[in-house]
C-alpha cells in the first residue's frame, strides 16, 4: 500500500509547482461567494511621484527641477493642484471613468533607500523587526477556502508578499509550466481508487485529483492579447486576465514591471515606462468589464519608494520616500486620499510620508479581501477607499 507520504510526493511529481494542499484542510470548505481576486503591481526600482502626480501649481516643483520638470501646459490636470504625466493618459481616463483612486503621500516612519530592503518592508509589512512572511502570506494563513489555488505570482520566483502561506501559491512565467509529465498522470488511475476509500487516505487522494483538474485547465491557457495591452506589461495583465476568467477563486494575483530606477536621462525612460503602464491598466480594465469580472478584482499599484524632490546633475532623480499609488477598480472611492507632501517640508531632500501603506493594505483586507486587518499589518486605521 502507497504510504501518506510516497502518495504526496507522486502527487507533486509534476514540477516543483506545489499545488496539492495540506491534508488538515476542510475537504468540504465552501466556495466563498463572490470570491474576490488583489491584483498587486509592483512598480520595481522606485518610482519618481512627483513626475507621475504632478504638484503643477507648487513653484517649488519647478525650482526643485529646473529641467525635468513636466510644463504645466502638458499636465493632465485632474484636480485644480494636481495632475497627471503627459503620457498617462490610460489613467487619466479612468479617472474619468470613476475608476481610480490615487493615495498620496504613501510611506512609512525612517524610511530605507536601499531596493532590497525597501522592497523586504513592502512585501513583509514589517519595517521594524526582522521579516517572518509576507503580509499576503499571513492573508491567506487567516482563512480557509477549501481551494487548491489560492494565489499566483507572475514571477521566475515566489516574491516574499506571498513567503508563510500555507499550500496553493504558485509563481509561473509560462502557463505550459503546467503540464502533466506522463508519469503523473499514469497514477492518477490509482488516485481515483483511493478517493473512493474513507479517511485519510480518501481526502488526501480526492485533494490530489483536485489539484490535477486545475493544473490541466492552467496548462491549456493563453494569454489574453489585443485590446490594447502591449509589451511586457501587457503579456502580464494578458496573463492575468487568462486566470481571472477561468474561474479558479484566486485571492491573489502579483505581478511588477520594472524600470524606474531613472538615476540618469529620467525623461525618456519615464515617458516611456508610465505610457505602457497607464495604456495598458486602461485596457486591462477594459477587459476586465468585458468579461464581466470588473466586481470581482481591485489592482493595487506601488513602488518601494519614491525619488528624491530635486533633480541629480544627471538628469535624473535618486532614492528618496513617500510616492503616490493607485488603487482601480469598479468599487473604489475614485478620487484623491492622503495629503500631498509639501515640497517646503523636505526631510533631507526627501518627501515626508502622509499616508503610511500599512493603512492602505489595512483598507484592501478589510473592505476588499474581507479579512481582519490587524493581525497581518498591525493596528493601522484603514482608509476609506472602498465603496
């Protein structure tokens, strides 16, 4: 007879993917109504606020910037101090659409400039000790949903968000990832008679043929494409919607899109970065409406720091602090939350934080995920972003 442990290991057989939950789980768990899916989008390197929510009526902003600064003439102005960059004109229609939410200020108290650490803090939600998990590891760790896929990172690696969870999270470049090697499925026959047994032996075995219906259903997706998604981003949010219409009741989809460490010749690349990522959100959630699943999802959008208030003699900005991030979706309170950093109130050069992103994640699990926010992130009020 196949023991408890040589049958999890055969189950697994199939990559290092571990899709096949714990046995302790509910085998009967609910599916949860209305299953809700957070979209986070990293902005990896770090990027510039100021040039993204433009200050455009602070005269500072200029005199800080003397040639990187956005000309007020070509600011998308969607509030009468406040605008967007030139090419962000995806997100100044969803703006428009009631669709986005802008959070000032986003930050936390000594705030750490290096990519590594800063990002550690971000993903952890645990700037003042060493990290343990990932504050979405420790999401899916309050709740049973029964489900043998929780959440899925569009990554080469598990990025530390998702680190403390238990099984279902899986990171994946290529849907083909997937597929069943040969061997793995010539045991499912014997599977499907130990799902017949009572016990554990049974649940154990009618887990595991769970988790092969999804893996074979993840193999045979395409990502979505068109309608205006483009680049790498695009192939991601393709991705993403891929998932999102197939139905597999995930909590969690995390992806990131890099570029924004502009030490140097900022304008260009900026442009460029924040072009592809405002067209592309506009058509992803587009898509999403389409689909019929605009409800069901809220994307999160941040970076692990924002730039320093002055230019550098390259053209360029540095590491700095607070930054502003996006919150979209259909139930999202659109508009502006959190103060704007003044730009006469520098720490050091740097951006003073309004809004500490403890608050905001406080706001996605409680409102969004449904979730008590305080074991995962602390004592943090949330912000009232969600209708």
């Amino acid at each position: 007879m196949l023991n408890r442990r040589d049958f999890l290991q055969r189950g697994l057989a199939f990559g290092s993917v571990m899709l096949l939950p714990r046995l302790t789980w509910a085998e009967g768990a609910k599916k949860e109504a209305g299953a809700r899916t957070l979209v986070m989008l990293h902005l990896r390197g770090g990027n510039d606020g100021l040039n993204t929510v433009v200050p455009y009526t602070d005269p500072l902003y200029s005199t800080l910037r003397p040639a990187i600064a956005i000309n007020r003439a070509q600011v998308r102005k969607i509030t009468p101090e406040l605008g967007l960059h030139p090419t962000l004109a995806g997100l100044e229609a969803l703006w428009k659409q009631e669709r986005l939410a802008i959070v000032n200020g986003v930050g936390y108290p000594q705030p750490n400039y290096s990519h590594f650490r800063a990002t550690e803090i971000y993903y952890t939600a645990q700037p003042e000790q060493t990290p343990s998990s990932g504050w979405l590891g420790r999401t899916l760790q309050q709740r049973d949903t029964g489900s043998p896929l929780r959440a899925v990172a569009l990554e080469k690696e598990k990025p530390l968000a998702l680190m403390g969870a238990p099984t279902g999270v899986v990171s994946l470049t290529d849907f083909r990832q997937f597929n069943l090697p040969f061997d793995v499925r010539a045991t499912m026959t014997m599977y499907q008679e130990y799902a017949k047994l009572p016990g554990a032996r049974g649940a154990v075995a009618r887990r595991a043929l769970k988790a092969f219906g999804v893996a074979k259903r993840i193999a045979q997706l395409k990502p979505v494409r068109g309608s205006g998604l483009y680049g790498g981003l695009g192939n991601d949010l393709g991705k993403a919607l891929a998932l999102l219409k197939t139905d597999l009741d995930l909590e969690v989809i995390a992806l990131s899109f890099g570029g924004f460490d502009t030490h140097a010749s900022q304008a260009g690349s900026h442009n460029r970065l924040l072009g592809q990522m405002g067209n592309n959100l506009r058509a992803y959630q587009a898509l999403l409406a389409r689909m019929g699943l605009e409800d069901k999802v809220v994307t999160c959008v941040f970076s692990e720091f924002g730039r320093r208030a002055s230019e550098n003699l390259s053209g360029g900005t540095d590491h700095g602090a607070a930054y502003p991030a996006f919150i979209i979706g259909k139930g999202v309170k659109p508009g502006m939350h959190g103060a704007q950093p003044r730009l006469d109130d520098l720490d050091r050069g740097n951006l003073k934080y309004t809004t500490d992103f403890r608050s905001l994640y406080s706001s996605l699990l409680r409102d969004f995920l449904r979730v008590d926010p305080k074991p995962i992130v602390g004592d943090f009020k949330p912000l009232e972003l969600l209708a």
